[in-house]
C-alpha cells in the first residue's frame, strides 16, 4: 500500500515537471522558432540552395586567333549546360578575373591551334582551374573533357582526316549505373543528411539551455527544495523536449518527401527506432552540457561546438568520411551523427537494410547509455 | 561619455572573463575545431572501398583489374566472386563502386568489338560516387589508349593540358583554412553581442543600467567594443595557427586583412546587437542568432559553390556578409588579390554593416522607452 502511494507521488512529480516544462516552452515563442520554422528553413536550404551538381560555372574561353577550329570549339562549350561562357582574346584579363573568382576556370586556344591541327602535330588546350575550391576545381577540369571529346567527335565527322577520330570500335565502354539515385540528384543524398542536422540542432540546444537557465535565474533551488528526486527531475525534462524532437522529425521527413520529392523507402517503424535512439543521445547530451557549464553562454558554444558542428562536418553528410585522415576518422565513430545520417540516406533511398541499420542503432545505443550515466551521476538534487 | 563608455566597457569584459567556463569556452574551442575541422572539410575522395567482380576468365579483364590495383585513389579492394554478392556490397555500404567484367570480356576485345564495363555505384553518396566513377573512367582511358597503341591506330591529335592555380598540389588544408577563419569568427561575434543584453534582461540588470547615467548610444558602444576585441584576437589568432600550423601561404597583404576583418566583424556586430534588441531571454538570442548563423554559413559558398543555387537564391547570398568575407580571406590567403579585388567585396559589407547597426540601434532605443 504504501508502495503503491509512492510510486503515484513519483508519477504526480514527474508529471508535474513535464507539465511545468511544456508551459514554458509555449510561453516562449522562440521555442516555436526552433522546432517548426527551423526544419523548415533547413531543409529549404538544403532543397534549394546546397548543391554539389554544377550548373553554369562561370568559365573564360581565351580564343587567341579565330579560326574555324576555335569557332566550333566556342559553340561547343556554349552547348553545354554546365558553363556560362565569357570570351576573350587575350589571356592577360583573364587571370585577374580567376583571382576575383569571377571565373572558376580558363580554356586557352592558341593562336597555332589551327596550324598545328593541319600539319598533324599535337595541339594542346589549356585548361587552368582554380584550385582554391578544389571539388569544384575538379569537376570543371571533367566537364572541359567532356566537352572537348565530344568536340572531337564532330570534328572527326565533318572533316575525315584532319583530325584523327577517336577509336571506339574493339575498345571498352564503360556503363555506370547509380543504385538508389538514377538521376544523380545530390538533394536526395543531402536532404536526409540535414534532417540529421535539423535533429542535433532541436535535441541539444533546448536542453542545453534548460538546466543552465534553472542555475542561472536560481530556480534550481526552488526544486531542489521539492521532494524531486533526480529520476523525476530528468524524466521530467527529456519527455517534453523528446515529444518536440519527434515532432520535428515527422515535419521534416513529410516535407522532404512531399516538397522536394526524396523518396522514401524504408519502414515507419525502422525511422522510429533509429531516430528515437539518436534523438535519447543528443538529449542526455544537452542536458549534460547544460549540467555542467551552468551558464547559458557557455552552454549555447559547448553545444555548437559538441553537436553542431560535428553534425556538419564529421557525420559524412557533406564531406566523405573515407577522405578524412586516420585520426579524425577514428574520432567520427564517436559521433552520434556519423550513424544517423548514414541510416537516414539508407531508409530513404534504399529501404531497411539492416547490415547498415543494425549495427548503427547499436552504436546509438551504446552512446546514449554512456551519456545518459554521465548525465545522472552529474546531476546534483542539492547544494555542495 | 569616454569615462562611462569604458567603465561598461570593462564592466563587459569582466563579465565575460569572470565565469571560468565562458574564458574557457572563449580561446579553446575555436582552436580546437580549426585542427579538427581543417582536416575534415575535404571533398576529396580518395582510399574509399571498392569491389571488382571479374567474372572473364582472359588476360584482358585481369589486366583491367591490376590497373584499378595499382591506382593510387582506390586502396582497399574487395574481390567478389559471385554477382549475388554486388547487392550486400553495395547495400551495406561496404563498396562505393563495384566494377563489374562479364565473362565475355576479352573474347570481345579479341575479335575487335566494343566490350562493356559495368559501374555500379552507391546513389546514396551520389557526389562522391560521381567522382569515383571518374577515376575508373580516366582508367579505362588509358587501358584504351594502351590497346590503340598496340593495334597502331593513330591516337587523336588534341590533348587537353590542366593546370592548377593557387593551390597547385590541391592541398584540402589551403582550402578549409581560409574558409575556417571566416567560418569560426562568425559564430563567436555573433553569440557574444547577442547575449550581452539578453543575459542582462533576463537577470534583471538591465533596469540598473538604464537608471545609470549612460545613454542608449552609449551602451550599445560598450556592448560592441568588447565583442569587437574579442573577435579580432580570435581572427588573429586562428590567422597565425593557419600560417605556422597547417603552413598554408599567406601571400596577400595584412593590412588589407584586417580593413576587411574590421568591416566584416561590425557586420555580424550589427547583426547580434539587432537580435539582443528583441530578445528578452537568453533562450531567444541564442535561437535567433542561430536562424541567422545557420543560413548564412550554408549559403555563403563554403559548402556548397554559390554559382550552382537557382538565381533568386544567388540574389538573396548577396546580403550574405559571409559570402564576401570567404572570398576576401581565400584570396588574400591563396590568391594575393589586390586591394581593387578586397576593395570590390569589402563595400558590400560596409554596406551591410551600416544597415544592421543602425536599425539595431533605433530599434535599441525604440525599445528602451
């Protein structure tokens, strides 16, 4: 009996904190801010203005002398959909434009390009990229090629002998085929990774800032002059910021399918399991950070600094893990990110395998139980 | 004025400095994500896995496949023997590409017809599945050109020649650095100016200093300068570990550096101070200085090129002030632009900076009476 009457006083305080918590997550309406119009703005950013396929690179053609050569060199890169071509004739201009960036690359025909053609010899055509931007430096370099090939290819059909045609019969062709993403759209790869991102941001900066602020406005005192255990205080303020997460993560993926058509392969239930188990680490991690700075200044950095970025940057959504040096790559198996992203590119275009989603939901696992144990033994229900 | 502009001046400092975790918070992160995050922002793909199923038994397809072994981008390679194994390799993301040769491989290549060769890649990672795929075609490229060669048909007589500027060995560290610096001095700006006066409403001290004697435009100086000094020291200092760490040139001039850097931080100053004028919670500065970083670092070309977004979006970086401040760091860093060049993006920010400044400082003032 009276165990009975303790538990329900426990279930009372519990309710009552997450009652206390939700109230003040409505009140303030920048909490709004952070779980409905900040899924949006990312997803809007990633949908639209984040994107590796290139389209009109800005790129000088430096024709030195015209010839007819050059001119239906010229048309051909004017074809192509990947360039915005700007013509010159001299180089000199150019290369202050490469270092304003106003160009990303400079083709050079030479004024003995036609001769050189007609007595048989190699004539070379310069490609100078900018090497700042190395990704894009290297994709411009692979679509001059391209359309110097097939440059090549109708030169070698209108004049038979002038310029030797490039061999294809008895030779290999190669036939690429991209699973899971056909038409190679990078959105579909990114979009999932910034629902990743949009979760990191959701789980930890809220629950960074509650604890810190209860230190700082001193009305941790208050609580801790309640019979409030510590099991109630942190159920109390993971609940309401957990029920927040999910709800964010149902906005996100509906509007990743539904406006920017991703599509979505996997399980209800799969993305419920994975992205619970994500969401339980970057709370327990918030409230950890919150925990121990007691500051809300200092809380904010530590969560960008511990979540946001790391989510950005070491979780393989933009950047290739593989590419990474040893050390770093090593350290990305720390990050909760790391598992998230790459079960949600999983779910979304190639459905539940669980060779990927196994073993990153017990990594998850792993990581929330360890942050969940630092964040109870951190937690102090009294003064020192 | 001077007297009680540098008592809240010190007054900030000592706020800052007091709290041993903010001094900590202060100098040590920003090192530490410059280490990290220089090595990490790489869109290079190289050592990434890939499988090869060789399925003809010829001496062509194994030649294919020892020139795929001896490439310097592919290190570790997985060898299926059986197609019912691409799927698992594939599907669990063990191989990025599996290069498929069918069993009629070298039987065509010997009777002089077109054999294919299969690419399967992982669409899941399509950007650097594209570059992958780029690899294995200049490879096959060559095995071409090396079968031309022995049946001595002449090969074609233009060559495309590539040259690289400014970062000649395409180091990734010449490029994450400079970007870092903009990146990072960002985040701090931003956070310090915009919880300065959030932090003093919701404790309560604001009341104190508006019954002090000092003026609205006085305490906005003192809530800038402190920021101000702050960022510069960690611009300089992010500066210096770039140049005798990561050893990545510095070629253009100093002084332009810092013109720049002045301009770029009165910006974000600007848009901090903004924020802190309507926020009454800490909670709320945070968050809307975060609707304002998050954009703005994805959408100033550090990411992602800004020439690949559709064209409205292209306007609306052009009040982006991290999209100029990149461009002045890489090429003063990489590139020695001249001071026309600096001049050209440094008058976007100056513009920016006057705007944001100004309206926070009515709306600072709208809102104190």
């Amino acid at each position: 009996m009276a165990q009975e009457s303790k538990q329900r006083a426990w279930l009372r305080r519990v309710i009552g904190l997450v009652r206390k918590e939700i109230l003040q997550v409505r009140r303030d309406a920048s909490s709004y801010l952070i779980a409905g119009v900040m899924p949006l703005l990312l997803l809007f950013i990633y949908g639209y203005g984040v994107t590796l396929d290139l389209r009109r690179i800005p790129l000088a053609l430096v024709i030195e002398r015209s010839t007819p050569e050059a001119e239906t060199m010229l048309a051909s890169f004017r074809n192509s959909p990947y360039f915005d071509v700007v013509v010159t004739h001299h180089r000199a201009n150019v290369e202050d434009r490469l270092v304003a960036g106003t160009v990303k690359g400079v083709v050079v025909i030479a004024d003995d390009f036609a001769d050189r053609i007609a007595r048989g010899e190699t004539a070379p055509i310069q490609v100078i990229v900018d090497g700042s931007d190395p990704n894009t430096a290297g994709l411009v370099f692979n679509y001059v090629q391209g359309v110097w090939a097939n440059w090549l290819d109708i030169a070698s059909i209108e004049r038979r002998g002038t310029v030797a045609p490039r061999q294809t019969i008895g030779t290999v062709v190669i036939d690429p085929r991209y699973w899971f993403n056909p038409d190679v759209r990078s959105q579909n790869f990114l979009i999932p990774g910034s629902v990743a991102i949009i979760m990191t941001l959701i789980g930890t900066l809220l629950t960074a800032l509650v604890v810190a602020r209860e230190w700082e406005r001193g009305t941790i005192e208050a609580l801790m002059a309640t019979p409030m255990g510590r099991s109630e205080f942190l159920l109390g303020k993971l609940i309401p910021y957990y029920v927040l997460g999910m709800a964010a993560m149902g906005i996100s993926v509906v509007t990743a399918v539904q406006v920017f058509h991703v599509p979505y392969r996997g399980s209800v239930f799969a993305l419920l399991v994975v992205s619970s188990t994500f969401l339980i680490a970057m709370l327990s991690l918030g409230l950890l950070i919150s925990t121990i700075t007691r500051n809300q200044f200092a809380a904010s950095q530590a969560a960008l600094l511990t979540a946001f970025l790391p989510a950005f940057e070491l979780s393989g959504f933009i950047f290739e893990i593989d590419a990474m040096p040893r050390p770093i790559r090593l350290i990305t198996y720390l990050m909760p990110a790391r598992y998230f992203v790459s079960s949600l590119q999983t779910l979304f275009l190639a459905g539940d395998v669980w060779s990927v989603l196994g073993p990153a939901t017990l990594a998850l696992v792993a990581i929330s139980t360890v942050l969940l144990t630092l964040l109870v033994r951190n937690t102090r229900m009294r003064l020192e | 004025m001077w007297h009680r502009i540098r008592t809240l001046i010190i007054k900030e400092f000592l706020a800052l400095w007091r709290d041993p975790k903010s001094r900590a918070i202060i100098v040590g992160p920003p090192i530490f994500q410059m280490l990290i995050f220089s090595f990490a922002a790489t869109q290079e793909v190289k050592d990434v896995n890939i499988a090869v199923l060789n399925q003809d038994w010829g001496t062509s397809g194994r030649d294919l496949v020892s020139m795929f072994e001896g490439s310097p981008n592919f290190s570790k390679i997985d060898f299926l023997t059986d197609e019912r194994q691409i799927a698992g390799a594939i599907d669990s993301r063990r191989a990025l590409m599996v290069v498929s040769i069918q069993s009629d491989f070298s039987r065509r290549l010997a009777a002089r017809e077109p054999a294919s060769l299969q690419l399967l890649l992982d669409g899941r990672r399509s950007n650097a599945a594209q570059i992958v795929a780029g690899y294995a075609t200049a490879i096959v490229g060559q095995f071409n050109s090396q079968l031309l060669q022995q049946e001595r048909v002449p090969i074609s007589a233009t060559a495309v020649v590539g040259r690289i500027w400014f970062n000649p060995n395409q180091l990734t560290t010449w490029n994450t650095v400079p970007s870092l610096v903009a990146i990072l001095t960002t985040s701090m700006g931003l956070l310090v100016t915009a919880l300065s006066v959030a932090r003093e409403r919701e404790l309560g001290t604001f009341e104190q200093l508006m019954v002090s004697p000092l003026g609205p435009l006085e305490i906005i100086v003192g809530k800038t300068v402190p920021a101000f000094v702050i960022g510069m020291a960690q611009a300089t200092n992010m500066v210096l570990i770039g140049v005798f760490v990561f050893r990545v040139p510095f070629l253009g001039s100093v002084w332009l550096l810092y013109v720049s850097m002045a301009v770029y931080l009165f910006s974000i100053i600007g848009v901090g101070l903004f924020v802190s004028s309507l926020a009454k919670t800490q909670q709320q500065a945070i968050l809307g200085a975060f609707v304002f970083m998050v954009p703005a670092m994805s959408l100033s070309g550090f990411a992602s090129p800004i020439e690949n977004m559709p064209d409205w979006l292209q306007y609306l970086t052009l009040a982006n002030p991290v999209r100029y401040y990149i461009v002045i760091v890489k090429g003063l860093f990489l590139k020695n632009a001249p001071a026309d060049v600096i001049f050209a993006n440094v008058w976007p920010m100056a513009v920016i900076a006057v705007i944001t400044l100004s309206s926070a400082a009515w709306l600072f003032r709208h809102r104190m009476e």
